[in-house]
C-alpha cells in the first residue's frame, strides 16, 4: 500500500518479535481486535484512524502525531471532543 503503512506494518512486527509477544498480547496491549493488528501488520489496509494511530503511537512508544492517519475521521469526532473539553 502506501508508504506509511509499510512503515507501520515493519515496525508493529518489529515491536513484536523484539518484546516477544503473540499477536494476542499486542491487542490485549492496544485494545484493539486482531482483525485490526493482521490488517496493519499484512500492509493491507488504508491509513488507520486516528484513534488507531495514537493507540500505535503509544504502544511503540512513538511521538503523537507521528502515524498519519485518515483525515476524515479526524475532521470530525476529534474536533467536537476537543471543544467539549473547553467547556468545563
């Protein structure tokens, strides 16, 4: 696919075989499904979504923002949660 994903995809394996853990382990960590980490880890998918993106970015240990993600959920769900915390 892109070349964000292949460079996701290498360093969620990398991130694997270097901690020792199964795939299982890994979406335990990140909270997210296997479907999610075979997806990314094959190369087969899109831009993750934001909140897959940052989930990643924080397993791997990675600055935020540094993942691209896709832009249309980021346009959306993101903004409004960032403006509802403005208003407490």
């Amino acid at each position: 696919m892109s070349e964000e994903s292949a460079r996701l995809a290498r360093a969620l394996v990398e991130f694997r075989e270097a901690e020792g853990i199964s795939e299982r382990e890994l979406a335990r960590r990140t909270w997210l499904s296997h479907a999610t980490i075979r997806t990314f880890e094959r190369d087969c998918g899109d831009l993750p979504t934001p909140t897959v993106a940052r989930t990643f970015e924080e397993v791997l240990g990675w600055a935020p923002g540094s993942i691209k993600a896709t832009p249309s959920e980021a346009t959306g769900l993101e903004s409004s949660a960032d403006s509802s915390s403005d208003l407490g």
